[in-house]
C-alpha cells in the first residue's frame, strides 16, 4: 500500500529554473546556436503584392550564382495542402497551404526558396530572380471579405477537416457559428437598459527575442531531423510531413531551448523551408527569420471586430450578454475557426451570476493580409476588452461603480457557465480577487479620478479575466519516468519549456509525488523519437493537462517500487510502505533503500521500473484575475502613462511562486503594450509598415514601472496539487482596464486599440 | 574579406571579415553563443557586449573597428556571470533567458559605473535592453539583489 508522505516540499516552493545556469552564463543552447557548421543559409524571396498570380518565373541565372546550392519555386513542390497550425489533428484550420504556391495571397507570401552557401550569397542569388506578376484585386478590409467576388482560396484541393465549423472557400470564409442559451432577443427587450457598442482590436506581434528559425539534416538512416524553435514539435512532425508529402516515420523533431513563443511559435511558420532545401540537397539547412520577417509574415493574434449588445436592469444586474466577432484569419486560415470561440467562451461566462441568455455569433475571414495565428490569450483577450469594457461602459451608464456591478454579477464557485460549454466553476475565487485588487490599488480612494497639482489627472479603471486550462477532451500530455543508478529519476515529457519553466515546475511535481528533492528529477524534452507523446505547450495546458500526467505516471511508478521492494524483501507487497528513500516492511524493522532497488533492476534482467501515464481532461478549469490600472492622463497632450497596475490570479494552486508572479508580470506587461503603444499598420496596398521595434513599439522598461501581483489561490480538484493554469489569462485585464482609467481621466471612451494620445486628445467626450 | 586583430576574452584573435560585417556577426562566427540578435534596428540590447570596458551593442560596431581593441563577452565574465545569474534564477526572472546575456552585460557595466543605482537610475540605464518574458519587474528585484550583494563584500 502506499503510505505516509514524508515533508518533502517541492510544490509551493520558489524552486529555480533547471536550465537557470545554462541560459545564464550564455552556454549555446538555442538552435541557431547548435546547428552543424556549414549548414545552408535558407533565405525567402517575398511577394511584393497583396494578391498576385506568378505568370513567369525565371531563376536559372540565380540557380548559377556563386556558393547556391538550390533555389526552389512553386514548380518543385508537392501539391499537397495542409496547415501550419499546431493543433491536434484533425485540425479545425483548412488545408489551405502550399510549401510555395503560384497564388501570391499576401505581401510576403514566399514567391521562392534560396539556399547558398552564405546569406551574402543567398540575398546576392536572390536578386537575380525574374517574376511577371499578375496583379489581382486585393481583400484588406475584413467587412468585405464574405461573399467578395474576388476568392482568396479558389483552389480545387482546398480541404476543411471539420465541416461542421463552417469553413466555406467559395465564401471566403474560414468559420461561421453561433451558441446560445436562453432567448436573448426577449432577455435585451425586458433589461432596463442595453449596452450597444463595437470594439476592435489588431493584429498584435508576440515579439518574442529569439525570431523564428529551424535548422534540418537528414540523420544516419536516410531521415529527416528537424531542430526547431517550437512550441509543438510533434505537430511540426505531422505538419512537415504532410508538406512534404512523406511518411511521418521519416521525420524527427527536436526542440531545444526556446527563446520565447507566446503562442507564435504554435504555429510551423518556417521550418517547411530548410526542411525542402535538405530533402532536395541532402545537406543540412538552416532558416532563421530577421525581425522585420518575423514582424511581417508570421503569426500575430487576429484582429477582430467584436458588436457586443449587453442587457441589464436599474440595479446592475446582467441579464443578457449578445456578442458578434468578426475575425480576420488574413490569407490562410490557421488558428482562425478556434480563436474566435474564445472571445465569447472565455468572456460572456464571467457574468454568469444573474445571466438569464446569452447569444454567441461569430464570422472568421479570408483576407489578403498576413495571416493570423496564435497569441497568448488567444481570443480570450480580444473578447475580455470588448465585454468588460462594456460592463465599464454599463457601470457609468447607471452611474454605479464597476467594481459593485462586478461583485453583483461574477460568476460564483460550482456555478454552471452557460457560455462556458456548460461547464461548472469547480473552483473560483474570483470574488476574492476582486475584492483584494481594488485594496491594493486603493480602488475606494482613487476612483474615479483626481486632478493632480501639475495639472496632469490621475485616474483608475479595472477588469477581470479568465482563460482555460487545456482544451476539453482533445489536450495530451504524457509523461514517462524510469529510475536509474542509485535512485534517480528521469523524466522524459513531450510538454516543451519555451522559457516558462514548465521542466521545473513538472519536476517540482514530480519530487512531490515520489518524496525526494527536485535535483533528483532529470527532465528530458522534446524529440519525437524518444519524448512520450504530448500535444505542446499551448492553449494553458501545461502545467494541468501534462502536470496530470505527472501525478499519474509517479502513482504507477510508486507502486512498482513498493511491489519490487516487496520482493527483495520477501513480503508481499500489501506489507510494505514506500517513503521515498526506502520500502520498508509496515510492520518491522526490514527495509530495502531506493539505491538497492534501482541497482537490482540493472541486474540479471530483473524487474524494469518505468512508468508512462497519458492524461487528459473532460473539462478545462478557468483561471481567473482581477487587474486594476493607475494611470496619468496629460490633459494638454493626451499622453498617458502608467503609474501602476495590479493583478491578482486565482490559478489554482501555486507551484512555483517565482514561476508563477513572473508569468503575471510578463503577461500583464504584454497586455500594456498592446493597449497603450502596439500599434501594427499596414499601409493601402497591405505592406506591413511596422515592421520593426521601431515603428512597432513594445514597452520598455521605463514605460511601466510598476506591476505588482499576488494570488488567491482555489483548490481545482481535477488538477495536479489543486493547480490550474496560468500562462494566458494574465494578458487579458490590462487593455479594458486602461480604457476604462483613460475614460474616468478624460471622458473619451477608446474602442479600437491601441489607446494613442491622438485619440484621447482628438476623441468625443462622452 | 580583412583580416581582424584584437583581443577577446583576454585572449588574442584574428577573425576574417567583410567591411561591412559587423562585431555581432564576427563573435558568433568565431563560436560566441552568448551574443544574439534580437533585431535589426538597434533597439534590443540582446548583442550587447563590453569594449574596452564600456558597454556597446555589437550589431552597431563595424567589424573593422574593433581592431587593436579589447573585446569581452559573458563568456569571458564567467564568474560574474554565475553570481548575477544566481540573483536572476532567484527570481525566476530569465525565463527563456534570449535577451539574458545583453542585459547581464549591461547590469555589469552598471555595476562599475554606478553600484548604488535607484530603482529609476536600474530602468533608465537598461532601458535599451528588451524583454518580452519577464515583464522587468523581477529583473529590477534581480539587479537590486546583485547590487546589494556587490555593495555587502566592499564594505565587508
């Protein structure tokens, strides 16, 4: 049987990052860093047109050029579809790609491949290339995208794996759907008053240090090896493939250190590249994206449009939620029809409390823009700034404080959440968040605002937040550990660390689990070939879907140690305990230690001691925040500045304080950026203008000087240790929480972001 | 192609490089992984290294320019390295840890110009250096740690 638990403390404890010495002393580490010496540089020849059809290509005279070793155009590859979106397949995002295509859908799409020597030789060859071009009617404006005589996607091997989401490229439409419950209609004609408001947000850059970039060889058995910074190296495995048009049992994916993804590098944006350029040379090849490619053909969060209608009675209750998106998938589809589900899922079931119906309607479009993928929040954040700004909007209307309007109306633990696919709040303390933001904030002295002696108005405005733990019934984490020489442990995870930590904090899990410390967990992640299956790291999965596994596979690797113990002792295994340093007889003195254990199963083919446990969940336990923002509005300029921001997560339990304050901090710092200065502009004809940090301007670290955080934690007992997520619902507070503190500052209500001092100064004051 | 003297690391090289290669581009060709780009505009401090003593973003040094000079890089800072690291790891703040060399660089060449910096004097004089990870809170808890530590051994 299993046993007391010894006092290890390895979950709650500010354990530091494995890799911590690594990263910081500057070891090589990074892909760029380990890739084989001579590897081709991979560079892409851009399409200069929005929407374009290549009537001549003429690349012998590059083909030619000095040290290039191959240059590859829409003639050289397979005609095969597929998407770049990291998800579990059958994807929700159409096969709408080609590795190159004739169709030119946006500026940027690759027109050719080149592979030289050096990049000199490579952007030298690429010059030399001859492109007739013809020009077609371009789709920049998502409003008039469905139905437009001009098809984005007119191809006959155009493939929608999930019908059912309404994918039609004879309508350039990627997603049509609606959910509801109640009647909506009646619920708005019986409120008191309606809300009836458009917001809109762009199509934010994760800017990530390290860009996009992958290297590839083919290994000893005629294979091909992948290393790629990715967050999903097993859909990078499927996703290559298919391009590729080979068996899957002739890729492998490696992931080393990563140097930042935010959901940018869910999706396979480059490694299709090198990886044509090996399989047509043999020679290892290496793409590595520069900041402006990485600013202008990537995967930035979608922009949408969001028509909320939301209805409430005289005394603040929320009857009715109603909201519209449209979103702007750009020219291909990945990440489209399930981003856009969360802008109502993951922002309409906050107000669950006295809600009578909600309507959820949503429209996800072809244009001939970048396309979109996956950032942080993932629609969650674009939903969050339009119904919590219109709960903002509500509060002044009735003239009522918004916090009040908020405790009427949140959501309450084992509440049922309509909009939340019916799922129950098995663990929430929202409430309490709420209650200790305002506190830290000083919400009941500062708000609304005050005039300050220079003349500058200092005001507040705040948000909640919630996000998921994993996708409902299709998230995988498996992990495998076995026990080695004199009792360690190796943990193998397909789960990849992209700078978060997740190695740490499974470890931490693990250490908890079998009672030893967490230097005695090796951590071992990802290659395809060797790492137990998981679907990545995104959607907030990590730490519940995959820390489940954890729990799980350490149970059964428990109970094999007991039971080989047992033997060694010649008890049955009911007699004996296991304490994390030996299995003892439970009652009597014999015991055998865990070193003893480990070396007898190297012994004469006695019993192997491994464990591999999948997990997965039926449900996705909400995280959820409170944010409150302190701002200082220059009535002469418009200028705003932060003065301080708070945030306070319930994420369940917390399993690494350190961990967990530094993800809030940095998701809190993402969400100012886009709210106050992140501004992606794209000029008539669709070239991205901010392609670099210059004129796409992230926050600095003068630009906030103070983001302070805290917890409250619930206990969520379908996770590991009571734990939930927390990477992705700490971006969402800070964009309605600003405008709403901008608002009480200058009366001018923002509903496309980003909040500029052009707008504030040249807005309607309401 | 040129040929280029100068001493890195405390060690005397000679590298090969075009005219307008630049320093970045020369240490990573001769095996410097501490140094990385983050950009092309000079904005995010990831390249940063130290030139005769003085902190400078090395995408922005012509290669030929170093000639005759002292180069030195996290690689060549090892132990100061491992202490500032440590402060860093205690905070969890290096998280995917990309932008940590360029910013290790420069907090050890604030260290020598102003060891008793404030919160604001911390922000101003690494504002060149992004992050897109930690969101610079823990970074600043970071380096009030580290300078803290350096100021208790001088006084010690």
């Amino acid at each position: 049987m299993m046993d007391e638990k010894k006092n290890v403390q390895a979950v709650g404890a500010p354990v530091r990052k494995k890799d911590a010495e690594a990263l910081t002393t500057g070891k090589p580490v990074y892909t760029e860093d380990i890739a084989p010496k001579g590897c081709l540089c991979v560079k892409l020849m851009h399409s200069p047109h929005a929407h374009a059809m290549i009537e001549e290509i003429d690349v012998s005279r590059a083909q030619n050029a000095p040290g290039v070793a191959c240059v590859v155009t829409y003639k050289d590859v397979p005609d095969v579809r597929f998407t770049q979106a990291g998800q579990t397949y059958p994807e929700f995002s159409p096969y709408d790609r080609l590795i190159l295509d004739r169709h030119l859908r946006c500026v940027g799409d690759p027109v050719a491949i080149v592979a030289a020597q050096t990049e000199r030789q490579a952007m030298a060859a690429m010059k030399l290339i001859r492109v007739k071009y013809r020009i077609l009617p371009a789709i920049l404006d998502p409003e008039e995208a469905i139905d437009n005589e001009t098809l984005i996607h007119p191809e006959e091997n155009w493939r929608a794996l999930v019908p059912s989401c309404g994918a039609d490229n004879r309508r350039n439409l990627i997603a049509r759907g609606e959910d509801a419950e109640g009647d909506v209609e009646a619920e708005l004609q019986a409120s008191d008053i309606v809300i009836d408001r458009v917001y809109t947000t762009k199509a934010n850059q994760q800017c990530m240090m390290e860009t996009f970039r992958a290297f590839t060889r083919m290994d000893t058995y005629g294979r091909l090896e992948i290393v790629s910074s990715t967050q999903v190296p097993f859909h990078v495995r499927r996703i290559i493939a298919t391009a590729l048009d080979i068996p899957k049992s002739r890729v492998r994916v490696i992931k080393p250190r990563i140097g930042g993804g935010f959901g940018a590098k869910q999706t396979a944006i480059c490694e299709q590249y090198p990886a044509i350029v090996t399989m047509k040379t043999g020679l290892p090849a290496m793409i590595v994206y520069t900041r402006e490619e990485s600013m202008t053909l990537s995967s930035p969060r979608h922009a949408m449009r969001m028509h909320v209608r939301l209805g409430a009675m005289k005394d603040g209750t929320i009857r009715a939620i109603d909201l519209h998106t449209l979103s702007n998938s750009g020219a291909y589809g990945e990440h489209g029809p399930t981003t856009v589900g969360l802008s109502g899922h993951k922002s309409i079931p906050i107000y669950t409390h006295n809600m009578k119906a909600f309507r959820f309607a949503w429209d996800v479009v072809y244009t001939n823009t970048m396309s979109a993928g996956a950032y942080r929040g993932y629609g969650a954040t674009q939903g969050l700034f339009a119904v919590e700004s219109a709960v903002n909007e509500l509060a002044h209307a009735l003239d009522m404080d918004p916090s009040m309007i908020r405790e009427m109306n949140i959501v309450r633990e084992g509440e049922r959440m309509p909009a939340y696919y019916g799922e129950i709040a098995g663990s929430c303390a929202m409430d309490r968040c709420l209650a200790r933001a305002k506190e830290m904030i000083g919400w009941d002295r500062k708000y609304p605002a005050h005039t300050m002696p220079d003349g500058h108005i200092r005001a507040v405005g705040m948000a909640l937040a919630m996000q998921g733990s994993g996708i409902s019934g299709v998230d995988t984490g498996a992990v495998m550990i076995r026990l080695g020489d004199d009792g360690i442990y190796n943990m193998a995870i397909g789960a990849t660390d992209m700078g978060t930590g997740c190695d740490t904090i499974l470890a931490q899990m693990a250490a908890q689990s079998l009672d030893c410390p967490v230097d005695n967990i090796t951590v071992h992640g990802v290659d395809t070939d060797t790492s137990p299956y998981d679907c990545g790291s995104y959607a907030s999965s990590t730490t519940y879907v995959t820390g489940m596994a954890v729990v799980k596979t350490c149970e059964e690797l428990r109970g094999k140690i007991t039971r080989v113990g047992a033997k060694l002792l010649g008890i049955s295994p009911e007699d004996a305990l296991f304490d994390g340093d030996c299995v003892r007889e439970a009652e009597g003195e014999r015991s055998v230690s865990l070193q003893e254990i480990a070396n007898a199963h190297m012994t004469a083919g006695y019993e192997d001691i491994s464990a591999c446990v999948s997990s997965g969940s039926p449900i996705s336990p909400p995280p959820f925040m409170a944010g409150c923002a302190e701002i200082d509005l220059d009535p002469l300029t418009g200028e705003v500045k932060l003065v301080d921001y708070v945030g306070v997560v319930d994420c369940g339990t917390v399993i690494n304080p350190n961990l967990a304050r530094v993800q809030t901090e940095g998701g809190i710092m993402q969400g100012i950026g886009m709210t106050l200065m992140e501004c992606p502009t794209m000029d008539d004809r669709g070239r991205t203008v901010s392609n670099s940090f210059l004129q796409y301007k992230i926050p600095t670290r003068v630009d906030a000087p103070s983001v302070r955080v805290e917890f409250e934690p619930s206990y969520e007992k379908t996770g590991p240790f009571g734990a939930k997520s927390i990477g992705e619902c700490v971006i969402n507070t800070p964009a309605p929480a600003i405008a709403d503190a901008v608002y009480n500052a200058s009366g001018v209500r923002v509903r496309d972001l980003p909040i500029t001092a052009e707008k504030i100064l040249l807005g309607d004051r309401e | 192609m040129m040929e280029i003297r100068f001493k890195l690391n405390g060690r005397d090289v000679t590298a090969m490089a075009e005219a307008d290669d630049s320093l970045y581009q020369v240490l990573r060709s001769l095996g410097i992984s501490s140094v990385k780009c983050g950009c092309e505009t000079t904005n995010c401090g990831l390249c940063t290294v130290h030139m005769d003593g003085k902190a400078v973003l090395s995408c922005s040094v012509p290669a030929p320019r170093c000639a005759g000079h002292e180069i030195v890089t996290l690689e060549g800072l090892q132990d100061e390295a491992k202490r500032l690291g440590a402060c860093l790891a205690d905070e969890g703040a290096e998280q995917c840890g990309f932008c940590a060399p360029g910013l290790m660089m420069n907090v050890l060449a604030l260290a020598k110009e102003n060891p008793g910096a404030s919160d604001e004097e911390i922000d101003a004089y690494m504002a060149g250096n992004l992050c897109r990870c930690s969101g610079y809170m823990s970074q600043r808890r970071a380096v009030r740690r580290y300078l803290a530590m350096i100021a208790q051994e001088v006084s010690a």
